[in-house]
C-alpha cells in the first residue's frame, strides 16, 4: 500500500487514509478501546470497524489504557 501512496497523484487517497486512521483512533479513545462502542460512535458495525483497525494496523488494545480526555 504505501507505493500507491508515492506518488502526487494519489494525495487524496493518501489524506482520505490519514483522516480515516486518525478519526477511528479519536473514536477508540472516546471508547476506550470499546470497538463495538466505537462502531456505534461512528455510525458503522463492528465488522466494519474492525476491518479498518486491521487495515490500519491500530492496536486497540492499548486504548483500554489511556486516560480519556474529554473533548469540547
């Protein structure tokens, strides 16, 4: 995958991949680790969601242990 990523003609692919990763990273701390309840924050399954935490090479596992700091 990062050889597509190479190129300028894949930036939107490249920004679509970083928002993504970071979006569900954001909805893991929220949920502290919690996919089901992450998918749900999302407004997708669990399936989905656990897909793209694979795709993205997120390990969830270490979200159970943070501190979550409330947004605002």
């Amino acid at each position: 995958m990062d050889k597509e990523f190479n190129t300028e003609k894949n930036t939107l692919q490249r920004v679509v991949f970083d928002c993504e990763k970071t979006v569900i990273r954001h909805a893991l701390v929220r949920t502290k680790g919690n996919i089901t309840a992450a998918a749900r924050l999302l407004g997708t399954t669990k399936r989905i969601l656990a897909y793209k935490v694979h795709k993205y090479s997120i390990d969830y596992e270490q979200f159970k242990y943070e501190l979550n700091v409330k947004e605002y």
